[in-house]
C-alpha cells in the first residue's frame, strides 16, 4: 500500500514505449495458453479414441473366441478337428486377454489417475502390443479363410456359417486393433518431446 | 567510441556476476549444436536404414514371385491351381513393385537431392503404404501355409518345397516391411515438429 503512493514506483506505466512488449508478451502467453490447451484436448480426444478402439477389439476378440469355442455339431463339423480353427481359436482367446488387459488398465489410470508403468513403458507396452497382436489375428483369419471357403462349396450348414461369422469377428478386431497401434504410435513418438 | 570512454557505460563489465551467465550461454550454444548433429546423424542412419530394409523386402518379394511363378511341373502340381498360391504369387507381385518404386525413389532423392514429393506427403506414403502392404504379406503368407502343411503330409516333392520357400520368402518380406513400417512412423511423426 506505501510503494502504490510512491510516485517512483508508478514510472514504469509512464513510458508509453514499454507498453508494446508488454502487449507482445502477453499475446505470446495466449498463444502458448492456447496451444497447451489445444495440445491438452488433442491427448484428451487420443485417450478416449484409444480407449474405445480397444472396447471394440476386446468384443470382437470376445465375439470370435466365444462363437469359434462353441463350434461343435458332432462328427466332422467340430472345429478342433481343423488346424486353421484352433489357431483361430487361440489367437482369439490371445487378443481377448490383451485387450482386456490394457482396456483394464487404461479404464483404472482414467478413474484414479495414477499409472502403472512410467508413461514411456506403457507406450512402448501399447505400440508393439497392439501392432503384434494386430498381425497374429490377421494371420489367424487369413489362414482360416481358404479351408472354410472349400467346405462351403460342398454344403452350407450351421458349421461352416459360425466358422465364417467367427473368422469375420477376428477380422474387425485386426482392423479395430490396427487403427489403436496407429494411435499408440503417434502416442509413443509424442513421449520424446515431453 | 565516446561511449567506451565513459566509465557509466563499463558499469556492466564490472560486475563479476555477469561472468556465469556468458559461459552457460556459450555451454548452451555448443549443446544446441551437438543436439542438431545428432539429429542429423539418426535422420541419416534412419534415411539408410529405411533403404536397407526396403531393398530387402525388394529381394525377398522378387524371390517370392519368381519361385511362386515358376511352381508348375505338371498335372496337380501346378500352382494356379490353388487360389491361397494364386494370392500369394499376387500380393508377392504388388509387394514387388511396391517396394521396387519406394526404393527407386529413394535412391533418386539420395543422388540428386530433389523430392518428388513433399516430406509430408511421402512420409505419409510409406507409413500407410509400408503398413498395408505388410499385413497383406502376412495374410498371403498364413493363407498358403495350411495348404501346404496338409499336401507335405502326402507327400513331400519338388511343387510342396517350392511353395514352402515361396512362403518362407513372403514371410521375410513382412518381417523387413514390419519395420520399415516403423521407421516410416517414427518419421512421420517427426514432420510435425520441424
């Protein structure tokens, strides 16, 4: 309260020249708020699309295991009797537990927001996860594709149709767990600038 | 000239507590440049990585195709005969050019130093083109390996190894195109910050 009497203390509001980088600092901190902001919401809306991305996987994963396990009509329409199907079989159950996992933990680090691993680790953990297991349910459904096809220019029964339908579930898990390894990758190369 | 006589204007100079600040400027002129040099040596290892791991998948596409093409000895060992063969010797083929125009490219901008493309816009074509042509490596190769895994069971002659090399060549394909995939991302995500 004494120094806003002192008429020393008002000099610096007397010149008129140091008015302007006064205004240009503050302008630069708008901008550097805005962007922060910008940046903020970008990685806000990445979270929430990577989350949902590996929601739809882990049904899909689900969807395929659960309809490929119960694939059983007695004699020669059980899937176990066909390499391609238990393959397909594994890698869906494989996917399922994945993304369970890292939806899992990504559902908990939103609620409480503490973190497992350093942020570095679980980018890491995400990128090369989600792009390995992309490839195993591409290759699953790609194997299992050509054995259902022939079987289905013999006869079209329940079998051959929960086959197909389990095969078409792997496949929208790959495209789904695609489009998350994109988003883990954008998410790990961001993690060197920090 | 008139300034430097006047002892006000060494005033600066005498302070000993400006020393620090012009040493730790110098410090942080020659880490800026360090830093700029190692960037310029992982952009240069990363430019002849990317080429090397591109000629590969050129050499083991063009393996792929060729072995895959010349699999014809007659009656039910023709390859054309099966469509998992028939897909593989086709992804086998655009692989090829694929990777041939890539490297081609690539070795253009190298001696002559113009691009073709912007940085952005080629960054791009190699993420998405490295990335989609690996999963269809990945699929041609799951899709023929059943195939052959149950004719071997029979019996194992000249068409059954020929189409088990061909594979085993698609399959190395995927595997450099899988990390030339990286690369291109780690890339892509450069151009943003420059």
């Amino acid at each position: 309260m004494t120094t806003s009497d002192d008429p020393t203390a008002k000099k610096p509001v007397e010149f008129p020249a140091t008015a302007p980088p006064a205004d240009a600092e503050n302008q630069k901190t708008t901008v550097g708020v805005s962007s922060i902001l910008q940046r903020w919401k970008r990685e806000d809306f990445l979270k929430r699309g990577s989350l949902a991305l590996r929601g739809l996987a882990l049904l899909f994963s689900l969807l395929s295991f659960i309809i490929m396990a119960s694939n059983k009509h007695g004699d020669w329409k059980n899937f176990d009797k066909y390499e391609e199907y238990r393959y397909c079989l594994a890698i869906a159950i494989l996917s399922t537990f994945y993304t369970g996992g890292q939806a899992l933990r990504q559902v908990h680090e939103f609620s409480t927001g503490k973190h497992l691993f350093s942020q570095r680790t679980s980018a890491m953990l995400e990128f090369f996860g989600d792009q390995i297991v992309a490839y195993l349910l591409m290759s699953a459904a790609s194997a299992a594709v050509p054995l259902t096809n022939r079987m289905r220019e013999g006869s079209d029964n329940i079998f051959t149709d929960s086959s197909a339908s389990a095969i078409g579930m792997a496949f929208l898990a790959f495209i789904t767990l695609a489009l998350s390894a994109m988003i883990s990758g954008f998410k790990l190369s961001n993690q060197r600038y920090i």
